[in-house]
C-alpha cells in the first residue's frame, strides 16, 4: 500500500507542509522522503490521487454533485452529509430565487422536494406559507421551528434576518431529524445559517435590487354600459343608477416599486472575525395606502482564545418593520360596487348611497383611514465553545428575543366607511409585546478506534416566553389632528363594553436531550436520540413527554461489490422512525377552567356586567404526538453527472387537538379542548440533479423535484372522563359573507376515512326558467336537505393537492448565467366563492357582478354546490433570473461585480377561473376556499453585487 499524503486544497494541509495561494494558481509543496502519491480533495469535488513526480504537476479536480455540501447543520450541531442519515434538505446561496426578496422563504421556492411555499398574492409584508411534508394537525399547528444560527423562534423571526445575509438552509424533515427537538419538531425544522465574518482582508459588499410591479390578473366585472344593459334587462329601478362611469380596480390599484438595500462589511484576524450589515427593504403596493419597510441592522463576531481552546461567537440583530394597511378588502369591494356609482358627489365630498344600508365607498376607505403597524425586533445571542481535553468540549448558549408590536386604526370625524360613519372619529389602539429567553448547557464527546467512530451529545435546555398586551379604543373626538394618539380625548359617554381590554401570559420549557451517532468503517452509520420535554401549556396530569428517534444508514457504494464501478459513484440507503410533540397553537390556559363576560343585565336602574365560565377545564390535555417511519435512498451514477434522493415516508399525528361539543351538564361550559382523532400522511419525494453538459465556457445543470402527498383523517372519537366525543363528519370550511347562505354554508369537511378538507357538496343540475339552480335530489327522497350530513351532499374533490413539483434548470456561458424555476400542483380542487358571490344576479341593483354571470343566470346562490368547485392544478414560471458577471480587473477598487435582471409570475397555465390558484395551504379552516385575495403580481428586478476590495 502506498503511503499517502492528503491535501485538503485552499482550506488545509494533512501530512504536508505547503504554502497554499489561489485556485488556479501554485502550490508549493515539500513532502516526506517516502512518500509516492498525493491525495488532492476539497469541499465540492472529487478527490484525485495523483502520482509524485519531479516539476510542475497540474491538478485539476471535477466538481461532484453529491458533495456539494459537504457539512449540513443538524440539530443541536453539524454532520458531514455523507453520515446523515435522516431527511434533510440543504438549498445553498449560490441556488438561491433572485429578485425582490422581502423574505427569506422566497428564496427556496421550488427548491426543495417536500417543502411546499406558497405565496398568497403579493400584499406588503405578508410572508409566505411553508409546510413540510404536509398539514400534521388542525389547531394544533403546522408551521415549522425555525432555528437561526442557535436561536429559535416561530416563522416571523425569518422577518428579523436580510435575505442577503443568508448562507443556507437546512430542512430537517423527518421525524428521526427533528425529534431532537421534541414538542417543537412535529412540523418540521428550517434551520438557517446566517454569514460569519472571515479573517484576512477586510471586504466590503454591497447587494441591492429595484422592482418594478403590476397586477398579473383581475376578475372582469361589467363596465357601466354593461351594468345599465344588464340592469335595464332585468327591471333594476333606474334609483340604482347614479349616473357614474367608474373602473373601481383601477382607481384602487396602481403600479408597484420596491427596493432592497444591503451594505455589509468585515473582516478579521486568526483570532478575531466579524461582519456587520445594513439593510433597508421599501414596498410600496399595488393598491392605494398599502405598503412595507424593514430596516435591519446585524453584527456578528467570533473571537478564539486560550490557544484556540475556546471560541466565542455573538449574533445581534434589531429591525423595525412598519406596515401601511389596505389590504384584500379594498380589492374586493373594487369588485362588487357598482360601475355607475361616482368616487365623488358634486360638491367634492365622497359618494355614498343613501338607498344602501352599510355602504361604503371603497375608494374613501383607502384613502381616508389611518390603519397601520410598527414592529421593533431584537434578537442577540452568545455561545462559548471550551475544548477541555482532545474530543471532549463543553458549550454553553444563551438568546434573548424581544418584540414590540404597535397597530393603530383612525378613521376621521367626517368618514364616510360603514362601521365609523356618524360616530365623530373612531380610533383604536394596540399594543403587543413578547419577551422570549433561551439557554442550553451541552456536552459533546467524539472518539474513534480503529475503524470505529462515534460521538455522544447531551444537552440541558430551557426556555421562557413572556407575552403581554393592551387594546383599547374610543369614538368621539373633537378634532383629527392627533388621530389614534389621543384616545383620552374621545367621548367616554359613547363607551362600551370591550373597549379597553389587556392580558398577560408566561410559558416555559423544559428540557434535557441527548444524542449518539456511530460510524463503523465509513459504511454503516446509525443515530439515536431521546429527548424528554416538561412543558407549562398543558394539563397537570400530562406536563412530561418523551420523544425518542432512531436511523441507520447503509453505504452501498463503500461496500467491495461497488468499489470502482464506473456507473455508480455513490449510493446509501436510509431508515428511519421517530416520535415528536406539538404544542403550537395552545396558550398557557387551555387546560383550566376559565371565566368571563357574558353579556349584561338592567337592574336597578343601573347596566350590570354578567359573567360565566367560558372554557371548561381538561387537566388531561396533552402533546399531539407525531410518529413517522422514513426511508431513502442517496444516490449518484454516470461519473456524477445524475444524483438525487428517493424517499418515503408514513406518519401518524395521534392525540389530535380539536374542539368538541359536550353535554351541558355533566360540563359547565358547550365544548371542550381534547386530544381526539388522528390522521395520517404519507408520500414520495424525488430530487435529481443532472450535469447535461460541461465545459470550460458552458455548464448546463437539470435539476428538479416532485412530491407526492396523502393526507387522511382516520379518526375522529374518542372519550374524554367517561363521555363519548363521536364525530365522523366535521364542518371545516364556510361560505361566510361571500353570497352561501349562513344556514346551508357548509363547503369544506373533516370525514373520517377521507383526504384532509373534502369538499362536501351538493350536485348542480343547471337552472331553471326563474333564475333558481336546480340541486340534484341524491337520496331521492323527494327533498333537498341542507344540513351538515344531508344525503344530497357528496365527496366532490379534495382541497390539497396530490402532488406539487419543481424543475429548475440552469445555464451558464462564460459569464453570463440563467436560471429557471417552474412550478406546479395537481390533483386537488378550489371552491371559488368569490366568483359564486359575483355571479348572483338578485344583486345586481346593489352590486356589481362578473361578466359571465349572465351566461350562468343564478339569481341567488343559495346552495353551496360544485357548480363553483374548481381544478386548481397549475404550472407556472416563477422566477427567471439572466445575471452577467463583469470582468473587473481594470478597475481598482472592485473585486467583482454582477448585475442581474429577474422577473417573477411571468406566466401560469391552469384553468382556474379565480385571481390566482395558488391559496393558502395552511390547514385552517377555509383551507381551499378563495375568499378573495391581495391581487398576485408580475415583477421585473434589476439586481447589482459588488464587492469592493
């Protein structure tokens, strides 16, 4: 055997002394006497033996698409991706979404296989929706932990982060991967890495983008000839028509421009590294009044000492985002005025219809009402990493969270909006604060022998949040001047009950955790976890929970049979099964019995306050707990050029909370919080990346993902403290206001045996001679029965999609670049409500309808029927990115510079007669429905990087 000398090129030298310089330049090395072959390897390529010879040797390694990242973070530390052996995804810098990013989650759209990110319309300052592998319970709720260098907070801390400051994400997706952190892991990890500082020369970078938006897509509502054609046709009295020529939804909406600023600068010694940043992020939205800034400012430090022994590394980070709202609201009441009705009366003053009771004009709404937010985010951290004795270290983490969040609403002493008119001034004002405070202590233990490897972590972890709040509002006011900032000097005569209102609430976390990971003979590789979780939420009888994992990894590829076949490069099989916890959506008394307003009572001359109990008490309230079995297989064959990951998983989400219905007595109060029901999700993953071409001038990379997902209820009942809580069929999803009459609303269903939100409907058979839809009589029993479980109902479509994918190509040549991200859903259904509220002719002398509601003829929607039930598969381009690198040689102070153009929702192709088919896909009741959204929008960006020298 030949004995070998192993470089790890640019980052460090084993077994050789050498002085290392730049990529593509020289090495100068001196090895030992006996040495024969040098071992050239580095993050990202495929490591080449080569043979030592006298003189100049030229290297070159080819990059290997399953090293790319060659260390994922886990949870509670890191692993070399080869040891992983559970399912996480990691999306790096370089495949980030280009464009006008206002927040991180739309930077891996598409980009991972189970990780769905929907974006809901495009109103300032919304973030998307993300779900991992699914919706994993009702109330309990399935957003994931988000973990950000340590400190780990819910989806709004991504908020408090520059997109630009990101480095990678790490999804942790199945339950092997996440149980290590117990009840906050059931739904999923994204765990972020923000940059770090590096020693050497100091830089200075800067990252901007300007977008520029438009509405992609409206509804076609009648214009006023139209209206007054149809209006005359139908016998509307002629006091309807108020002489107007109106384009609601132009007036309303305008073009939209946002800008996205990042200066950051660092730097360092050996010893010393850091790096600050500045961001500013300015939306102005498409419809009039609405709009978001984020102003960040983040510094980070690493400082070694004790001979390198220990390592200190800080984060800090503080935002103040700032909200101006004019949300869906607006945009809907765009849709249902009258085209004839005027902004404006002769004398200047807004329109309103004294004929119609509640009227408001929308465009006076817009522009009238103060109706905003302030949020100032802080978020600091510490961790100090003491190596004690060689592979033993001891670390300890502390953060501390805090957010102020201030809304206020102030509509004028003249306003002419519903729910303000005639009160002289209505104004409101909120104030929400959270205090959240975590620390770990942990101990890691790394050892090998022989072909042996393993290393042991336990971990003591505890956290607290504290949250704390004050609403009150007046009306009545002398003068607008000081809007929501003087309620003292409204009308207290005009007071009522819930004006003034406050909380206060506290929640803590306990926990201790630890973990094994075993190597033998870099084949076989194996994890176990445990981790056991006391929390302050729930029920003395179930405030502990263990939550345990195990997986096990087989690299195929290592064993004799497969060592240097020249098809197959790499292949490793995985397995794995564990437990997790929810406790999302529960507050700290949901297990005790509570008290509160009930109305009022006039005796003696005097308006009494009434209270009851309002929440009966359940000391057996408990952790939803979520078991998932996953296996997958890592593979890379034809010299590297195609890889990917096959997976397979099965969960079952047990103790499902969910709010039941109890006899009054043996229970103080109608309904009760417990842990009832399960459901169950399974489904295929598939990535794979292909390298179609390469070259010196051109690089030509495939790569794609496609997921396949099945959700079903399986239960329902249960029994709580001797009485049955028996369901089969639960109502999920209501028509609301949007024109389904409150009594027969019922639209989306929890149906034991069924996919998760089945669309529970009855069957349009047309319309008859008078405007009236005809319902087909299912059961034939001669009438149409309207309730939750009427035999004239039936399953008609799902609201999730069956499958969701991506393909994501890229194409360099030379220094220009071009990325694509398609994306697509298939196999589910919407019901579009909104279409159903704008096809009800019976309205048209008080609204406006669409312009196909005459060919439909309905005058009423009176039934929730699928004659407004639709396929919501879709395929659409997302985001297309052409970057051009410049050569910067001849100018001085530049190190490099890109400039980039992006344009996002370019097209989508789907039959889907709604604004957009992509909704809300969060498992909340109305999951499916299209109520109406914030119009989605078409952007065009242009992008520049630099980085100074």
């Amino acid at each position: 055997m030949h004995r070998q000398s192993t470089i790890l090129f640019v980052l460090f030298v084993l077994a050789v002394s050498c002085k290392v310089q730049k990529a593509n330049q020289r090495l100068h090395l001196t090895v030992n006497a006996n040495a024969t072959t040098l071992v050239f390897s580095s993050i990202g390529y495929t490591a080449k033996e080569v043979a030592i010879t006298d003189g100049a040797m030229n290297v070159s390694l080819e990059a290997n698409a399953t090293q790319l990242s060659d260390v994922v973070v886990v949870g509670y530390g890191t692993s070399r991706r080869k040891d992983v052996t559970g399912a996480v995804a990691r999306i790096s810098e370089k495949d980030f979404n280009q464009g006008a990013v206002t927040n991180p989650l739309q930077q891996i759209a598409g980009r991972a296989a189970g990780v769905n990110i929907t974006v809901v319309g495009n109103e300032p300052g919304v973030a998307p929706n993300i779900r991992i592998r699914g919706i994993t319970s009702l109330i309990g709720g399935s957003d994931p932990l988000v973990v950000v260098d340590g400190i780990q907070g819910g989806l709004d801390l991504l908020q408090q982060i520059p997109p630009s400051e990101i480095e990678s994400f790490d999804i942790l997706k199945d339950a092997s991967a996440t149980a290590i952190y117990g009840s906050r892991g059931a739904a999923g990890v994204v765990l972020v890495t923000t940059k770090k500082g590096k020693a050497g020369k100091s830089f200075v970078e800067y990252n901007g983008t300007v977008a520029f938006e438009a509405v992609a897509k409206q509804y076609e509502v009648l214009n006023a000839a139209e209206w007054r054609a149809e209006a005359a046709k139908r016998g509307v009295a002629s006091t309807a028509d108020y002489g107007g020529n109106t384009d609601w939804f132009k007036e309303l909406t305008r073009n939209g421009l946002t800008h996205t600023h990042n200066l950051a600068f660092g730097g360092g010694t050996s010893s010393l590294t850091y790096r600050a940043s500045v961001t500013a992020i300015n939306q102005t939205g498409i419809v009039l009044n609405s709009g978001y800034k984020n102003y960040i400012a983040r510094f980070q430090a690493t400082q070694k000492a004790l001979d390198n022994k220990l390592t200190l590394t800080m984060n800090a980070s503080t935002n103040v985002e700032q909200n101006e709202w004019n949300g869906p609201g607006v945009i809907q009441a765009s849709y249902t005025r009258r085209p004839t009705d005027p902004i404006y009366n002769a004398d200047g003053s807004y329109f309103i219809d004294p004929l119609s009771f509640g009227y408001t004009n929308p465009y006076a709404r817009a522009k009238e009402i103060i109706d905003g937010r302030e949020r100032n985010g802080l978020f600091a951290s510490l961790r100090a990493d003491l190596e004690i004795i060689k592979g033993l270290n001891l670390a300890w983490f502390g953060s501390w969270r805090k957010n102020s969040d201030f809304s206020g609403f102030y509509a004028g002493r003249a306003t002419t909006i519903e729910d303000a008119r005639n009160q002289k001034g209505l104004a409101s004002k909120n104030t929400n604060q959270s205090n959240e405070k975590l620390t770990n202590l942990s101990l890691v233990y790394r050892k090998s022998v022989g072909r042996h490897s393993f290393d042991v972590t336990g971990v003591y972890e505890w956290q607290q949040g504290v949250y704390d709040g004050f609403s009150a509002q007046g009306r009545g006011f002398v003068n607008d001047f000081n809007s929501f900032n003087a309620l003292q000097s409204s009308d207290f005569s005009s007071a009522r009950p819930g004006d003034v209102s406050s909380y206060k609430s506290d929640q803590t976390l306990v926990s201790f955790l630890g973990r094994i990971n075993y190597a033998f003979a870099n084949r076989y590789n194996a994890t176990l976890s445990f981790r056991r979780d006391g929390s302050s939420k729930f029920g003395a009888n179930n405030k502990w929970a263990n939550f345990p994992s195990a997986s096990v990894a087989w690299k195929i590829s290592e064993e004799d049979f497969l060592k240097g076949n020249k098809y197959i490069n790499d292949l490793k099989l995985r397995a794995g099964f564990g437990i997790t916890g929810n406790q999302q959506g529960l507050g700290p008394l949901n297990s005790v019995r509570l008290v509160g307003p009930a109305g009022t009572t006039f005796f003696g001359g005097a308006v009494i306050p009434n209270y009851a109990i309002t929440q009966n008490a359940n000391p057996d309230l408990r952790w939803e707990t979520r078991q998932m079995f996953n296996v997958g297989l890592d593979f890379a064959i034809l010299n590297n050029r195609l890889s990917g990951t096959i997976e397979y998983f099965n969960g079952d989400t047990k103790d499902l909370l969910f709010g039941y219905g109890v006899p009054t007595p043996p229970f103080p109060y109608n309904s009760i919080l417990a842990n009832v029901g399960t459901i169950n999700n399974q489904g295929i993953e598939l990535s794979l990346n292909y390298k179609a071409y390469t070259s010196r001038d051109w690089d030509v990379v495939l790569a794609g993902n496609f997921t396949a997902n099945r959700t079903k209820v399986t239960s329902l009942s249960g029994q709580l403290n001797g009485v049955d809580l028996k369901s089969d069929t639960v109502r999920w999803g209501n028509g609301g206001t949007t024109g389904v009459a409150s009594t027969n609303d019922g639209i989306s269903y929890l149906i034991t045996g069924q996919p998760l939100g089945s669309f529970f409907l009855f069957k349009n058979a047309g319309v008859d001679a008078y405007g009236n839809q005809i319902i087909t009589d299912i059961n034939k029993n001669g009438n149409i029965d309207q309730g939750d479980l009427s035999g004239d109902r039936y399953i008609a479509g799902q609201v999730l999609p069956k499958f969701t994918y991506a393909f994501t190509p890229t194409v360099r040549y030379k220094d220009l670049d071009v990325a694509f991200v398609f994306r697509g859903a298939g196999g589910h259904h919407i019901y579009n409500a909104r279409r159903a509220q704008l096809s009800a002719l019976g309205n048209l002398g008080q609204t406006n309808v669409l312009k196909t509601a005459p060919g439909i003829g309905i005058n009423n929607v009176e039934y929730a029927s699928d004659l407004w039930l639709e396929k919501g598969d879709f395929f659409r381009l997302d985001n297309l990115t052409a970057g051009y690198r410049f050569k910067t040689g001849s100018i001085k102070y530049v190190e490099s510079m890109r400039l980039s153009v992006t344009a996002t929702n370019l097209f989508v192709i789907s039959g889907y007669e709604g604004m957009d088919p992509e909704l809300r896909q969060d498992g909340g009741a109305g999951t499916g429905i299209d109520f109406g959204i914030f119009p989605r929008t078409r952007t065009i960006a242009v992008g520049l990087q630099v980085n100074f020298k």
